[in-house]
C-alpha cells in the first residue's frame, strides 16, 4: 500500500485482536509501529515478532484512558521511531456487568467503559494531532491518516451494552467532527465499524456450531469476521491508496447493516 514505508503508526490495543492485526499488517507494508497496550508482556510479545520479520516497532505500555499514560507514549514514538505519521485506536473494553438494561447498568461500569472506549480515543486524537500536523505532506497533500474503530452498536444499537454503545457511538460521532476539522489541513478521520469479529475479548464463545448459526443468523456472509479481516481495512485506510477518503463510517459486518 502507498505511503506506508518508513511511515509511524501508534495502533492502541495493539497487543491482540483487530489491534495485532492492524499492526501486523502496518509492519507488514513497510510501517513502523508503536505497541501501544496496558498488557506489557503481550505488547513486548508482538514487537518481538514483527522484528523477527524485519520492521521497526516498540512496546508502550500505556492506560489509554489516562492523559499521562497517553501523552508519553505519543512522544515516545515521535522521539523513538521519528515522528508519526498515523493512529489506529483499537483499544476497548467491554465488562460483563453491561450486559444489562440501561436502568440496572450501574455508574462504575458505565463510566470506565467510556473512559476506555471514547476518553482514550479522544486522548490519543488530542495528542496525536499535533505529529501528524507537522508531518511531511504524501498524496494529494494527505499528512496521514487517523483510524478510530468503533462497533456495529454504535450505529445501530444493540440489544445490551449501555456503556458500550454510547461509548462507541460517541467515537463515531468524535470521528466525523475531526475529519470535517481537520480535512482541510491533509490529516484524514475515518472510522471502523465491525460486527462480530473473533478476537480474545470474545474468547470460545462462538466455538458452537449451533451457538454460531444463532449469532450469524442475520449476517448474509453467515459468518463472523476474523480480526485480519478489520485489521486489513485498517492499514488501507491509514495508507495513501484512501487519500480521498474521510468523515467515513464504515460498516464491516457481513452486510449485517442491510438486513
């Protein structure tokens, strides 16, 4: 893909699932990428196996939902990989104790999943605006590419999930505000919207064949997604082949949305 060689990209919840997968497939074009999750060892795991293959890459363990934590690891990557050129924000949560209705959902576990899911989106945003701002222009003047990844649930709802859906739907929003902000000055915003993708954060539960038809009843693919999947579309839309792409929200669900 154009404009990925050489280029730095922090990738949140980089450590696993659609974040690994993005960052796999970053390094895998030439990038250089920051690991950026709370969970060191898998973090150090991931970095060493892209530098098996030859690229550059750190670990930064970071709480993304603290300003602290995220500003670090922001000047970390400039200072250690040369500047950055692009964000992917993968990291998210999603706590058993939102599987509620709104009215039994309580405060704590509100307001920690969009402390994660949209302050840590927000943060790395805030932080990272300045690096791309002052990268050098690509395509079309494009200065990179910033990449939220939301859900399904934050454009369509779901059945549970209080905390989660207002706090996926709030980085859509978020996401729309900074590609209008910032279009004009080269720094694109797009924002990725998955359905039911097999990540660790979904474990075996899908591994039923009958629990499986029941889940993928309404996708058309009659499947759920790999992370590689996500994480492709990912490194695309960072990339110089989507400079005339933003304030996108795109859905990657099978076709779930059309149903």
């Amino acid at each position: 893909m154009k404009g990925l060689e050489g280029r730095p990209v922090i990738v949140t919840g980089g450590a696993s699932g659609i974040g690994r997968a993005a960052a796999e497939r970053l390094a895998a074009e030439g990038a250089a990428v920051a690991i950026v999750d709370r969970n060191r060892e898998l973090a150090d795991e991931v970095v060493e196996k892209l530098r098996g293959h030859g690229a550059r890459a750190i670990a930064v363990p970071t709480d993304v939902s603290r300003e602290s934590d995220v500003r670090n690891a922001v000047e970390r990557t400039a200072s250690e990989l040369g500047g950055v050129g692009g964000l992917v924000t993968s990291a998210g949560i999603f706590s058993p104790n939102d599987m509620r209705l709104v009215a039994d959902v309580d405060l704590d576990t509100f307001n920690q999943t969009l402390a994660v899911n949209l302050t840590g989106t927000f943060l790395f945003v805030k932080y990272t605006l300045p690096r791309l701002l002052a990268a050098t222009p690509g395509t079309h003047g494009s200065r990179g590419g910033i990449v939220t990844v939301a859900s399904t649930a934050g454009i369509r709802g779901h059945g549970f999930g209080s905390g989660y859906t207002a706090s996926k739907g709030g980085v859509v929003a978020l996401t729309r505000l900074i590609a209008f902000q910032y279009g004009e000055h080269g720094v694109r915003a797009n924002c990725l919207c998955p359905g039911l993708t097999q990540t660790p954060m979904v474990g075996g539960a899908y591994d039923d064949p009958d629990r499986m038809r029941q889940v993928t009843r309404g996708v058309p693919l009659r499947r759920i997604a790999q992370a590689h999947e996500i994480g492709d579309l990912a490194c695309y839309l960072v990339s110089e082949d989507a400079s005339y792409v933003n304030g996108q929200v795109i859905a990657a669900d099978g076709g779930a949305s059309v149903v």
